[in-house]
C-alpha cells in the first residue's frame, strides 16, 4: 500500500506493547480537549486566581510592602488559612474546566457510535475509560495541584527558612485534597458525560450532579434536623475535608461536622456509582434483554 | 489449520439463545457470512471480537481462544462495522491514525500507513476534511481504509456496500477483490447481497436461526454442480435424446417434447443445435443456468427456486436415466 502505487501493502513493523494504547487514548483525549479555545479560556481564567495569590505571597514576603500595608494585616498573612482558600478556588474552578472537557472527551466518540470501532482494536472497557481518565485528571492538574504546589514552593523560598519545614503538613494536605477532588470530579464527569450525547446538556447535568444534591440534603438536615443530610452536599462535604486536611479552623463546623470517614465512604460510594455507569455504558455492543 | 475454527459454539444474549452448537471450519481466503435478519451473522462477528462470551463450546481465531486471547486476535484483525461508526469531529487522516496507533502502530508509521490507506481506497484528495461533513459512501470507505490500516490478517466487513450507490458499490467491490487478489488478507464478509458474496468470496458460511444451515467452498460446488439444460422440442424427440445421450450427456424426456439433461464438460450447447438440425428436429426453448450462490442459499434456507432445474440429487429422475 503505497500512495503512488495504491496498491496493499501488508505491515510488517514492530507493534507497540499493549499498556501504550491507553496512552494513545489519552494523548488523542488531552488533545481533544485542548483543541477548544474555550478549553484555553477556562485555563486561563484558572490561572488568574494563582497570579493573584502570587502576587499577595510577594507583598507578604516583602518588607516594604508590609510596611507600607500594616504589618498586621490579616490579608497579608500567608498560612493554612491562605492555602485553604487558594484550594477551594481552584478547585471549583476545576468543576467549571471539567464540566466542559468531560463531555468532549465523550460526546464524540458517542454521538458517532465510535465506540464498536475503538473498542474492536486491541485496547478493553477498562483502558479506554482509563485513557479518559488520565486525560481528565491530567488536564484538571493543570488548573489545581499544579499552581498550588508552585504557590507553596514559592511561598517557602520568600519566607525565612523555618517556614518551609513547618508548613510541610500544609503542602502534602493539599496535595491530597486536590488529587482526591480532581479524582473523584474526573470519574464523575466522565461517568455523566457518557450517558448524555449532548455536550452541553451534559455540562449542565455535571453541575446539576454537584449542587442538586446539596438541596436535597440540606432539606433533609433541616426537616429531619440531623447532620447527615449534609452527606448529599458535595461542597460541604469537601470544604470540611480540606479543613481537615490542611489544618485549617473549621469555620464551617457550626453547620454540623462530618466525621472524616463518612465523608470519605461518601465519595467511594459516588464513585462506585459512576464506575458501574461507565460499565453500564461504555460498550462495543448493546445487548436487548427479552 | 482453518483461519477461525467453531466448536459447538452456543452465544445466548439477553436470555436468548443467538448462536446454537455452531461448529465447522472456515479456511477460504474470501469467507462469506450469509443468512437473514436475526440469523446470528452480526453476533458471530461480534463473538469473534471477543465482545460476547460463548455460553457454550469454543471459537477460534488464528487458532486463538477469541474470548481470552481477544487482544492479540483483536492486533490481527482490521473490523468494519456495518453501522456509522466514526469521530466526525476528526480529519480522515487523524482518525485512520488514531485507530492504526491503537491497533499498535508507532505514531510515525500510522501517520505514514494512514495516508496511504486513504489513498489506496480513493478518499486521498478528502483525507484533511473532517469525517463527518463525508458522504455516506466516503464513510463506508473510511471505515475500510481505518480497517486496513494496520495491516490485519483478517478483515471483517460487516455489509461493506450498506447503502451504497451502483457506482460506489462497485469501487467497494473491486477494492475488496484487490485485496483478495493480493494475498496477505483473509476475508471475513457479512452481507445481505448474494451478488456481493458471489463476486468475491470462495466459501461460504449460511445461518438460520442461529444454526449452520451451509458451509461449503462456493467454487468447488459450483464445479460439483454441472449445467443443467432444460429443453422443449417438436420433432422426433426420442432419437433426439438417444444421440444427445451418446454425447455423454445425463438425459430424461418429458412428455410434450420436454427433455432435461446435465451437459458435461467438452459438450456445449451448440452441439444441441447441431445434432436437432441433423434430425429435424426443432428446438422451441433453451433454459442453461448454472448452480448460483442464489439457489445454494435458498436450498439451505430450505426453499428450492421454483421453475428453474435444481441439483442433480433433486432433479425429478426417470428410471431410464444413468446417473
């Protein structure tokens, strides 16, 4: 097969190892994603909180600055405190970028039924999902952990030395509740995505996935006055997390504090749902019971 | 060895039994996978991807368990699925290289096989268009080149010529017998058409209901199922047959001048002419066909064609016939 011969030409080249085409998934899912200028938006829109911070790390570590400020300032103190809102910034700025690039990720390949083709080439359910994933979970990096981790380093190279030891705590919780959100929003996102073949009724289900459940279980706190009604809300349920992870005042804790546990069986159990929505539906073949 | 190999094959999908015991041997180098609709045809293909399980007995690909070995069968095989089944948001080029990488091609070496598969099955000059603003021809052709693409050593066209026009449908035929012709591919074609089959298939696998209901190598029956000749005549019918009859030929007669014979190999129907111009004889109306694909498949769908002769086995038989 040659293009001035048009003739076959059977392939006789080496073949890549099998584990590589969950990589080609994710590479094709990264770009497809990337390829939308409103993907490009978002990301800067994303980016623009942590040039903020950074700015507000500079005057913090800058002794004019403070002095020109007040030394006391409680804006200028850079500490659990700071990260934590630093996090939960960026990671509902992760929603908003995962509400868009799930869908693409997905819609295409279900609005063509191109799943009997991809899936009828050497790769399973599972490393095509995982190709999605790993494109999700890579881009949503980009926008939380990322800047984040920069942010921190950042701040303990402007602070004196001790800071960087002390604060090291602060640097893993992070870490932990961002790869946890953007976790659990990938698999999320990817499993709605896939049930829905528009793409923008499925970033509109994705939100309504997170917030819906947030009035429901607000509802049952306040008529059956128990706490556990906020195991519904996604938002809260994290903001505590975080807290915890962090350190941070638990400024929320007057609502009703959810034990850590439960917040985490919360969203294994999310999880699992949508992980049983992707088995359900990422399919070569549909198969009619009766 | 036979490229795919069933073995009391039993498929059951939604509590419903699809394929039932299915056993044989396909060994052609074009294999055609005729039967109507809910005969199984999609489902065997499917079992062979390792999409379904078998509930029962086994199948083989390359000598491949199709369930567990499904990755490394799924590397040799190039699918054309019958239905649209494409990334429309995606240029011709990058989707054909896309699915070349997954099937196991280097990044560089799918770009390049991709451009020429492309070529090759006519869609070069459209190759940068995205694949959804392409006709329904050019997505049946993409289809095949993204089949192609890596190289397989099975192709499997589920209804290749789905939709297409007269055209079009030849340019798909032609490609396939191309690739037939070049050897390195064996066929696996699905289809409705039994022109489509009949044109570049050598054997044949017909199901019925879930079942085999033939398998047979199309040119070795054809080759088993001599000419049969149906004549009416008007004149001295029976030293008519007598002298056909020293020909070599097979001959029963009718009443009403009706004579059938199977005409071997060195006699020709102008020999027919020759002898009934000797004797006088007139010859009112010549009925020649061959066995077609046609009347296999309707002897395995159980309908025998009606007015046309048939096999020699079922061929009315007077007892001063030798057969």
């Amino acid at each position: 097969m040659s293009v001035y011969r048009l003739n076959y030409r059977a392939y006789t080249g080496k073949v890549t190892p099998l584990w590589m085409r969950i990589a080609v998934i994710a590479r094709y899912g990264f770009n497809e994603a990337w390829s939308s200028k409103i993907t490009i938006g978002l990301f800067i829109l994303s980016l623009l909180p942590p040039i903020i911070f950074l700015v507000i790390i500079y005057l913090a570590n800058n002794p004019m600055a403070r002095a020109l400020i007040g030394a006391g300032s409680p804006d200028l103190v850079v500490n659990a405190r700071f990260f934590l809102v630093v996090l939960q910034i960026q990671s509902w700025l992760a929603l908003v970028l995962a509400s868009w690039v799930a869908p693409r990720l997905m819609g295409f390949d279900l609005a063509d039924n191109a799943l009997p083709i991809l899936l009828s080439h050497p790769i399973s359910r599972f490393g095509y999902v995982l190709g999605k994933f790993i494109a999700l979970f890579g881009s949503l990096s980009l926008v939380t952990w990322v800047p984040i981790s920069i942010l921190f380093v950042d701040q303990g190279y402007s602070s004196p030395v001790p800071w960087f030891g002390n604060n090291i705590r602060l640097a893993f919780g992070m870490l932990a509740g961002a790869l946890i959100w953007i976790a659990f929003l990938s698999v999320l996102c990817l499993a709605i995505s896939s049930w829905v073949k528009w793409r923008v009724v499925a970033t509109g289900a994705i939100f309504a996935a997170v917030f819906v459940p947030s009035g429901v279980g607000a509802i049952v706190s306040a008529v059956l006055r128990t706490k556990w009604g906020f195991l519904l809300n996604v938002p809260y349920m994290m903001s505590q997390l975080w807290q915890r992870l962090l350190g941070a005042p638990e400024f929320l804790g007057r609502l009703g504090s959810l034990p850590t546990l439960a917040i985490l069986i919360m969203l294994a159990a999310a999880c699992l749902v949508s992980v049983g929505m992707l088995n359900k539906r990422v399919r070569a073949r549909e198969v009619v019971r009766g | 060895m036979g490229i795919i190999e069933l073995n009391g094959l039993e498929v059951q999908l939604g509590g419903r039994t699809v394929l039932d015991g299915l056993t044989g041997e396909l060994q052609g180098r074009a294999i055609g996978l005729l039967g109507p609709n809910g005969a199984g045809k999609s489902t065997l293909i499917n079992t062979l991807l390792g999409f379904h399980l078998p509930t029962r007995g086994t199948v083989r690909v390359f000598g491949l368990d199709a369930h567990r070995d499904r990755a490394e069968i799924r590397g040799r095989v190039g699918y054309m699925p019958e239905n649209d089944s494409f990334i429309g948001n995606m240029s011709g080029v990058r989707f054909v290289r896309y699915m070349a990488e997954l099937a196991g091609l280097p990044p560089g070496m799918a770009l390049e096989r991709a451009h020429e598969a492309l070529f090759y099955v006519g869609l070069g000059e459209v190759r940068y268009r995205k694949v959804n603003t392409y006709s329904l021809g050019m997505k049946q052709l993409i289809k095949l080149a993204q089949a192609l693409a890596h190289g397989p050593r099975l192709l499997i066209l589920d209804e290749p010529t789905n939709g297409l026009d007269p055209m079009a449908r030849q340019r798909m035929i032609q490609l396939i017998g191309e690739i037939r012709k070049e050897g390195s591919v064996r066929l696996l074609i699905s289809s409705h058409l039994l022109r489509d089959i009949d044109e570049v298939c050598d054997e044949v696998l017909i199901l019925k209901g879930g079942r085999i209901a033939a398998l047979c190598n199309i040119e070795a029956e054809r080759r088993s199922n001599r000419s049969f000749i149906e004549l009416e005549t008007v004149g001295a019918t029976e030293r008519f047959s007598t002298s056909v009859r020293a020909l070599g030929c097979e001959c029963a007669s009718f009443p009403g001048g009706r004579i059938k014979l199977v005409l071997p190999e060195h006699v020709e129907a102008r020999d027919l002419y020759i002898i009934a111009a000797e004797q006088g004889v007139q010859i009112r109306r010549m009925n020649q066909r061959r066995d077609s694909l046609e009347d296999i498949f309707l002897r395995a769908m159980g309908n025998t064609p009606t007015g046309l002769p048939t096999a020699p086995n079922e061929i009315e038989r007077p007892a001063h016939v030798g057969l």
